[in-house]
C-alpha cells in the first residue's frame, strides 16, 4: 500500500489489488491438502485459524509502503518515550541481545492469511527491560520509515509472540518486507507491524497510527473483524 494514497484510493486500489491476486497462481488459495487442514484447526485459545473473511495464501505478499533508506550498518532504532533509559541500538546491537523465533499466522486487513509464517528477532518485552519503561507508559507507537507509525497498547506489547523481526524463514528479512528490522505483532492485522523501523516510542496516551488515523481500526483484531473503525 503507498502511504500517499487517500482512504478513498485505498479502498479502490485495495479493491483493484484483490482482483489482480485473486488470479489463479498470483494469489495462491489454499487449495492443497495441507494448508486447508490448517486452515481448518483451531488455535490453543480456541479460535479457528484463519479469522473470518479471510483467505490463505501460500507466500507472503509484498504490500509495499516507502522504504527506509538505511542499510544494516547504519541502520539505528531510537526508543524513547516514557523510559527511564532512552537508547539507541544499532544492529550488532540489536543481535547481541536475546534472540527468539516465532511461528505465527499474520493476517492482512484486505483478507490474505499467512499461515505458520516463521520470524527471528527480540522480544518487545527485552526491549522495554532495557530502557526500563516507565509506569506511566502505556502504549507503544512503532516508528518507522516516512513517517509511517502504528501503535499498540501495552497488554499486546507484553505478548511472547510480539518482536523485532530481522529474520524470516531463516534467512534475513527481506527489503520489501521491511529489512533490516520490522515490527511483528501476529495477533492484530498487520498494517500493525511497521516495516523498516526506525525507533520504539513509550506514550501513556493512545496514539493512532498511520492507518488507524485514515479510518482503520484501532484495536485491529482479526477475530472480531475490527477492521475499520
Ligand atoms: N513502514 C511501513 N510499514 C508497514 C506498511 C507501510 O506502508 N509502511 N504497511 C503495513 C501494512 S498495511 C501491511 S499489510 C504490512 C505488509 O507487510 P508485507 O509487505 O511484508 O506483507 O506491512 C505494514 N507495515
Ligand atoms: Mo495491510
């Protein structure tokens, strides 16, 4: 999605790129046997794998947005906010602290599903371990290239499977899809998982992201549909 679009173009676009990857072998349903006996279980909370109004696909699709323009060695994430301890951690940084791997499903708001999607990275909660959080922070906003945000309040922050992924898959991550670290946060829709970020910021007001702003949900969860607001 380009950031410079209006709601308006969006929607149309959004609409125009679902017709484009609804064609057989561009956007690949979940037609084998495997992925519809996935798409058919239920998640350990008892909710079924794919959310309502949502079809799987068997890659990740290259949703665009402006790219950041740092590579990895002069990448820099910048996390402050309500924090006793602002920091800014560069790559080897970032890769000398606590690595975890992640399998998840990631659910786009125009209705694709990636199912078992694997991301390498750092927890959130490591992150906000080390800046110390204040009691006053109560939501975060991810800061990323362009001036593209997204925000989430901290009970989803808490989440194991929240990270800044820098692998996918094993290998690392991707430019398009938000090298050298991206957001990850599986459980809402994915316009929540900022690409080429750039800083963390601590609030203890809700600050609504890039999307949240023209219209999408803020609370974003796939299970309820929440997708505009
Ligand atoms: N910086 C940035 N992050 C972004 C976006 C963006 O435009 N810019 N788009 C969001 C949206 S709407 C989606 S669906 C996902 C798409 O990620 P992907 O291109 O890796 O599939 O990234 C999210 N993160
Ligand atoms: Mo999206």
């Amino acid at each position: 999605m380009n950031q410079r679009i209006s709601r308006r173009d969006f929607i149309a676009h959004a609409g125009g790129a679902i017709v484009t990857i609804s064609l057989p072998g561009i956007f690949v349903q979940l037609m084998d046997q495997e992925n519809l006996a996935l798409a058919g279980e239920r998640r350990p909370d008892g909710r079924p794998r794919l959310p309502p109004g949502q079809q799987g696909v068997k890659k990740i699709i290259d949703m665009g947005g402006v790219e950041g323009t740092a590579g990895e060695s002069d990448w820099k994430l910048q996390l402050h906010g309500e924090v006793e301890k602002p920091t800014t951690l560069n790559l080897n940084e970032m890769l000398e602290l606590s690595q975890v791997s992640v399998t998840c499903d990631v659910h786009c708001v125009t209705g694709w599903t990636l199912l078992d999607s694997e991301w390498s990275g750092v927890r959130l909660t490591t992150i906000m371990e080390l800046v110390e959080i204040k009691a006053s922070a109560r939501f975060v906003t991810f800061e990323a290239a362009a001036g593209y945000t997204s925000n989430i309040p901290l009970s989803e922050a808490r989440k194991q499977n929240v990270i800044l992924a820098h692998r996918f898959f094993g290998r690392k991550l991707p430019r398009p899809h938000g090298a050298p670290v991206r957001a990850l946060v599986p459980d809402r829709y994915f316009y929540k998982s900022a690409k080429w970020l750039e800083g963390i910021r601590f609030t203890a007001r809700d600050e609504p992201g890039y999307w949240e702003r023209l219209g999408y949900s803020n609370s974003a969860d796939p299970w309820k549909e929440e997708r505009m607001q």
